[in-house]
C-alpha cells in the first residue's frame, strides 16, 4: 500500500518552524484546517446522532428503564410500550437470514475464488455487486407479490406436512411473516457475503493451496481443510458485516413481516422487526410518548449495529493488517 | 484406486458443483429481479406515467411526475450537502492525515455507513421536522445527505491513494504550494476514481426509502420548493405496492422498473469506468 509518507519527530518540528508563515500565505493552513474540519464532520455527525437519539427518548426511558427491553405489551391507546416482540422479530428474522445466506454465499465465494476461471469470476461478481445495489423496496416488491403468494399457496403448505411436528412450521399459512423476512433478507445479505468472502479467499497465498495438493489432497480437500480456515477470520467479517445489514434493513422485511408485535414459536406467524415498527408507526405516531418510544428503539438499532460492524470492522482491520505482513 | 480415493473424488466433484449451484442460483437472481420487473412494469410504463400527477382512487391512469421530479429535487440537495463535506474529508484522509485521527475517521466512517437507514431518517426528523414541525424537502435531504458523507470520504481517499507520489513530488519540487499540489495535480489524476465513487454514491441513496418515511414524507401533488412535504419514487412504490387497488399495484411496478433502471445503469457505467481503468 503506497501510504503518504509520515514525518517524524525532527523532521516535523524543523518543517513546522519554517513551514508556518509560508503555509499561511500560500493558503496551505487554510486547506489543512478546512478539509480537517469536513474529516472530523463525520465524527461531529456520529455524536450528534448518538445525542439526538438520546435526548429526544428521554420520555421513554425515563418511563420505562430498562424494562423497555423486557416488556411484551405494545399498547399506542394507553401508552405502554415494551420492545421485546421488535427485538425478538428482529433476531429470529435476522437468524434465519444467515442461517441460508452464510451456506450459499460462502459456497458462491468459494466457487468464485477456486473453480471459476478469471473471466466467469469476474463477469459473476459483476452481476453480484449489482445485485447489492439493487434497492430494498424493490426486494420488498418482489416479496410482496411473488414470494408472499408462493408461500401462503405452496411453500408453508409444504413445510407443515414434511416438518410440522416442529413449533416453528405450525399454524395457519398467511404468507407474510417470519419465515418470508427471513427469506428475503437472506436473498438481500447473500451478495455482501460472497463480496467479501471471495476477495479474502483470493488473498490466501498461492502456496497455502499448491502445498495441500502436493501432499495429494483434492482440490476440495485443499479448499476446505486449508484455504477456508486461513481465510476464516475475513469470512466472519462478511457474516458480521450481513449480520448488521440483516439487524437494521427496513423496507422489505417491513413490506412482508406482517405488522404483528407478538411472540410467537412459529416462523409462519406475522411478527414485527425493531426497523419495521419504526418505518410502520413513526409518521402516524401521536403524542410524545410514542414518537419517543419509537426514537428509543431507534437507539437500541443503533446500538445492536453499532456492535455488530465495530467487531467486523475489527476483524477486517485485523486481517488486512496479517496479510500485509506477509 | 481405492474405494477410499474414490470417495475423495465423489465428495469434490460434488462439493464443487455445489458452490457452482450456489452462485450461479445468486446471478440468476439479478436476472430473476430484472425480468419481473420488466414483464410487470413494462406494460404500466407509459408517456403518461411520466409526465402526469397521480389520480384520484378509482380512477384509472395518472403517473408518477411529481415523485420522479421529487426524487431529483431530494437528491440534488443531498449531493449539495454531502459531497463537498465527503470529498474535502477524503481529501484530508489521503494528503494531510496524521495517523492515529485519521484511523479513528475512517473507523467512524464505515460505522457511520453501516447505521441503518431507518435510524438517519430519526436523525434528520429529530433536526428538521422537529423543531419546524412540518415534513419537507430540506428533512430528506438531510437525511440522504448525512448518508453520503461517509461513502464519498472512503471512495475519494482511495482513489488519491492510487495517485503515485511522483506526481505530488514533481509538483512541490516546481514550486507549488502543498493546496496548489492536490487541487491541480493529485485531484485531476484521480477524477476518475472519484467520480466513480459519487456516482455510486448518489445511486445508493436515490432508492432509499426508509430514510424519507417521516422526513419527506409524501405528496400528492407538485411540492414547490424545499419547505413541504414531497413525493419521490421509493416511497411512491412503497405506499402503492401494500395499497389494496390493483392500478395501484401496476403503478408500483412502474414506478420500482424506473427506479431500478436508474440504480442500475448509474452502477453498471461507474464500475465500467473502474474497470476499464485498472484494465489499461
């Protein structure tokens, strides 16, 4: 990586002593402190969010405490909010998104980085990275009128006479519910994780891949007990990374989630997400009460994300700073 | 061979085939996408669609001017105010960073980035409509413009980073102050870079929707200038598309064809650039 090379100790002191009155008249200190302020504008934006979000849920939290995050009712009327049914959506939703998404899209990385010749890789990324951009109310339309139907008509019929004995796939078929967010937010994340997957399996070093093969494994062989685990760490980056997309997207799951703030075992049941409520409520929300509660559950989003992508960044950083040591 | 070594190769032909199945499933899906959105909203896409207001309920025909002159509006504001501040800190990031702030920008930076959308949209209506207790324009705006600050910063540093030092070097060497160097030497050998990235950048935010719920909120008719609510076209297919009128429905096809198309074409001509470049 060709950095800017940093000045140290002498070197600094020696340009600053001459380098002052000069940058002054040339405009130099003027263009440092200017594009210094629109770098830490970033930083200015991120704590005035945290303290926005903060300050206009006062009403909530004072109200409520920590019991907010325990509490099942959901009562606009009579202003008594609990946020378990959202954050119970939320993580259900978001685990079954992996838990489809991680397979394929780990398997996709897998195929573009080993299998596929340079040319198809690069054409199938193309299209992939593509697919990411595409908007999420467009998923969620798709959701609404194709996949929501197939479910309600063949899917969830299906599901119950091969797994009913499981609570997850009894009950009544509506089409939207949990088990139809879960899907499409698996079709949303699958790009993120081939993404990064493929370019941190690409990183493994050639050798890593000729060793395994000169000690007569198979090229599965290879792949799996030796390229996967060297790329582990950027592999759970990218589930993290999805991880955190799944958590916070609104429109489509909102779209197909069916609106419901229940608990309920079964996926074929409507639920509610943390972003769906929000997206569905906020504009029609009367009295402070209920904005601020709805600004509250925008704070505990935020925080659920916040986590989520700092220890992928953490892992990114580490990897990257592993593979330039090589 | 063995019935062991056989096995071997039964599980790798197997396993491969399996990772092939798996991409090719993820690929077909953007054609899948494409297809059902040009077989629905193909035939709802009309003339009128695009030049006249939305009708009444019940009433047949009728279009979608005022969210596509809406989106415009929302998006052009949000470059004003997003892009200047991203490029200048990019700017910063690349040329006159120090080390330990600049790793905490670019941290923040890609946190920032992965806030849900649905949380700008609080942040922007906690700022603007709040306090001038209306939706409008401006709030949305906001919202969309904050979003792309954090794209353009990482986008615009890496593509300076790309431009070699010699450049910088032979510049300061003539003479040239270190602003003088980045303005007329290092930007100009990275516009490409740049462009690519606000281009991606302005495509991103153009088919949010969650963001704009309670900001802009919707309209249905012209929204003259910044101060009042508007309609722009992710959240016209949104509120068409869970509507129970089936014109409605066929209007939301239209409408998600327009706004995919629009995303699409923007990726597809920046990551070309991109990759003609690397390419050369």
């Amino acid at each position: 990586m060709a950095g800017i090379p940093i000045p140290t100790g002498r070197a600094t002191a020696n340009r600053r002593a001459s380098g002052l009155v000069q940058g002054l008249r040339s405009g130099d200190t003027f263009a440092h402190l200017f594009t210094l302020l629109c770098a830490a504008s970033i930083l200015l934006v991120t704590a005035a969010l945290v303290h926005q979000l903060y300050i206009n849920s006062a009403l909530s939290r004072h109200k409520f405490g920590f019991h907010f995050l325990t509490g099942r009712t959901w009562d606009p009327v009579n202003g008594d909010f609990g946020a378990l049914p959202f954050i119970y959506g939320t993580v259900v939703t978001s685990a079954l998104a992996l838990l489809i998404a991680v397979p394929m899209g780990v398997g996709a990385a897998i195929f573009l980085s080993e299998l596929a010749p340079p040319r198809v890789s690069n054409a199938m990324t193309f299209v992939i990275e593509l697919l990411a951009a595409v908007p999420s109310v467009i998923y969620g339309l798709l959701g609404i009128f194709i996949m929501v139907p197939f479910l309600r008509q063949y899917g969830e019929p299906f599901l119950k006479h091969t797994l009913g004995f499981l609570p997850l796939f009894q009950g009544p078929a509506y089409g939207v519910g949990m088990l139809a967010a879960g899907l499409v937010l698996a079709v949303m994340v699958v790009p993120f994780i081939i993404s990064v997957s493929r370019d941190v399996l690409m990183a493994v070093p050639v050798e890593q891949r000729e060793a395994a093969l000169a000690l007569g494994a198979t090229k599965w062989e290879s792949t799996w007990q030796v390229v996967v685990p060297f790329a582990r760490i950027g592999i759970m980056a990218s589930i993290f990374l999805s991880l955190a997309r799944a958590l916070g997207e609104t429109m489509a799951v909102t779209m197909v989630i069916g609106g419901t703030p229940a608990i309920s075992a079964s996926l074929f049941a409507p639920g509610y997400s943390i972003a769906a409520v929000i997206a569905d409520q906020f504009a029609e929300a009367t009295g402070d009460l209920y904005i601020q509660t709805l600004i509250e559950l925008g704070l505990v989003l935020f925080a659920l994300t916040i986590v989520i992508n700092g220890l992928a960044r953490v892992f990114i950083i580490s990897t990257t700073k592993k593979g330039s040591g090589h | 061979m063995g019935w062991r070594n056989i096995w071997r190769k039964l599980v790798n032909y197997v396993m491969f085939s399996l990772t092939g199945l798996c991409a090719l499933i993820t690929v077909g899906a953007l054609f899948f996408i494409l297809g059902y959105l040009l077989w629905h909203g193909g035939s709802a896409l009309s003339w009128t669609f695009l030049t006249h207001l939305p009708t009444p309920v019940g009433e047949a025909g009728g279009g979608m001017a005022n969210a596509i002159v809406g989106s415009a509006k929302l998006l052009l504001l949000a470059s004003i105010f997003g892009i200047p501040i991203g490029f200048l800190g990019g700017v910063y990031l690349a040329e006159f960073g120090g080390q330990a702030f600049s790793s905490v920008v670019r941290y923040t930076a890609d946190l920032l980035n992965g806030v849900p959308s649905i949380v700008m949209g609080i942040f922007a209506f906690t700022i603007v409509v709040l306090p001038m207790k209306h939706f409008s324009t401006l709030a949305g705006s906001l919202a969309l413009g904050v979003m792309m600050i954090p794209i353009a910063v990482r986008s615009t540093e890496e593509a300076l980073r790309t431009v070699p030092m010699m450049l910088r070097e032979g510049a300061l060497a003539l003479g040239a102050s270190k602003w003088k160097t980045i303005a007329t030497v290092a930007v100009p050998a990275a516009r490409k870079g740049i462009i690519t990235g606000i281009v991606l950048d302005i495509a991103r935010v153009a088919g949010e929707t969650a963001p704009l719920l309670f900001t802009a909120f919707s309209n249905r008719f012209w929204s003259p200038g910044w101060n009042q609510p508007t309609a722009s076209l992710p959240v016209m297919v949104y509120t068409y598309a869970i509507s129970p009128y089936d014109d409605w429905h066929r209007q939301a096809w239209a409408a998600g064809l327009v706004l995919l198309t629009l995303v699409l074409v923007a990726n597809v001509i920046a990551r070309l650039t991109v990759s003609g470049r690397s390419a050369q």
